[in-house]
C-alpha cells in the first residue's frame, strides 16, 4: 500500500504535469500544426507524442524485419552496438514507408550471419540523409549501371562503368522523377518549361548529395601533352565502391 510520501509524490507530479499543459495551452494550435491532427485527438504533450511515434515506428521496422528474415530464410546473429543503435534510432523517426524498408533491409544484412560485413558503421548516417528520390535515383543507377555490367564478372576488380551526364535525364525518367512527363510540350508549353526547370534543379541536388557522401564520383577525361600543355575534354560520373556497397546493403539480404 502506499504510503504518505508516494501520496505526495504522486501529487506533486500531477501538479507539475498539470502546470505544465496549462503552460501549453497557448500554444496548442502551433503544436496542432507541428504534429497534426494526431496529437490534439490524443491530447498529448510533445514528448508523449514523439515517444509514441517512434515506439509505433519501431513495431513496424521489426515486423518487417521478420518478414524479410523470413523470406530470405536467414536466422538473425547479433548485430553490433554502433550498428544497431543508429539504424533503430533513425528509422524510429523515419515517416517514409520507402526508407523505412531500407533501414529494415540494412538491418536484416547487418544481423545476416552469412555477411557479417555488409553494412559498414558509416552507413547508417549515410542513409540518414537521404530522401526518397535520392534512394530511387541510386537504385536505378546501381540497376543500369552495375547489375547489367559487373553482376556477371562480380568477383572483378573491373570499376562501374562510367555514366554520361546525356543518361542523367534517362535515370531520372526510370526512378520516376521527372516531372516534365505530366505536361504536353505544346497544350501547356509553360507548365512543361516550369517542370523542366524543377528537373534540373531537383537532379542538381540529389547529384551534389551523392557527390558529398562520395556515392557518385566525377572522372576526367584528360588529353595527354607535354607537361602544362595536358587539357580536360570532358567528364562523367561512376557509382564508386563505396557506393556499391552501400546499395547492396540496402537491398534485401540474399
């Protein structure tokens, strides 16, 4: 039974939770706005509605988990510390179904005890910023440009082809990204000049993203000449090995 101290101590703490809502009530509408309608309905404070989030996000990465072991007919080893705590951390606040089932495929390969070093420790942060449309545009990229050339020589040391800057264009129309395919060129000219000028800016920043985390590599085709008089003639991007990898560990676990 309780006795007097938990009495109090049970007071004080609805004292200080009550305090604490009425300190918020002015702000409910921002709050409103910053979590959405969830929240209001269940008339809960910031930290509980976070803390229930991402408990709900953690519940549906290890139901995929499952599902993926299951299929792949893998039995989970342990998977270390530095793995496992930032990919549970990061797909615990994860909204995107698409990435959620990538940090669920990146931790299937981390506990595959047939690939203990599939996942390296840097590539949680790695996924942790991307969005969508950059994971499409680099599966699409390792599809076109790594599977069909090396998946037969996989055990070369043979680099990824290069990619022109021509194909960009035909990556983003596979992964699905372009926006330019939804106006007629001609019925609605300045809806399709607005949606090619989003194109390029949007193919611009998912470039410099994979360029940053060293995904994509820019190559230089140099003109040999004598001493000084040597001259760039042009340049292309390869998916490096670091980036191969890290595709490979967001698919799903052989």
């Amino acid at each position: 039974m309780p006795d007097d101290a938990d009495n109090i101590k049970a007071f004080a703490q609805g004292s200080i939770q009550g305090a604490v809502e009425g300190a918020m009530k002015p702000f409910a509408d921002l709050l409103q706005a910053l979590l959405g309608p969830g929240a209001e309905e269940a008339g809960l404070l910031v930290r509980d509605y976070v803390s229930a989030f991402r408990i709900r996000k953690q519940i549906e990465l290890l139901k995929r988990l499952r599902k993926i072991f299951d299929s792949a007919g893998i039995r989970p080893s342990r998977v270390p510390m530095k793995l496992l705590v930032p990919i549970f951390d990061s797909a615990a606040v994860e909204e995107s179904s698409e990435l959620q089932e990538i940090w669920a495929n990146m931790l299937a390969n981390a506990a595959n005890p047939e690939s203990p070093d599939a996942v390296a420790p840097s590539f949680p942060g790695i996924l942790k910023e991307m969005r969508p449309a950059d994971v499409k545009f680099l599966a699409t990229v390792y599809e076109e440009f790594v599977l069909k050339a090396l998946e037969p020589n996989r055990a070369s040391t043979v680099k990824a082809p290069l990619i022109s800057y021509k194909s960009l264009n035909y990556v983003m129309k596979k992964a699905g990204l372009l926006q330019q395919g939804q106006h007629e060129r001609q019925a609605e000219r300045d809806s399709y000049l607005a949606a090619v000028k989003a194109d390029n800016r949007e193919l611009a920043f998912i470039l410099n993203t994979l360029q940053r985390q060293r995904i994509l590599e820019k190559e230089y085709g140099i003109a040999h000449g004598d001493g000084e008089g040597s001259a760039e003639v042009g340049s292309a991007l390869r998916i490096s090995e670091l980036g191969i990898r890290f595709v490979e560990a967001c698919r799903p676990p052989r």
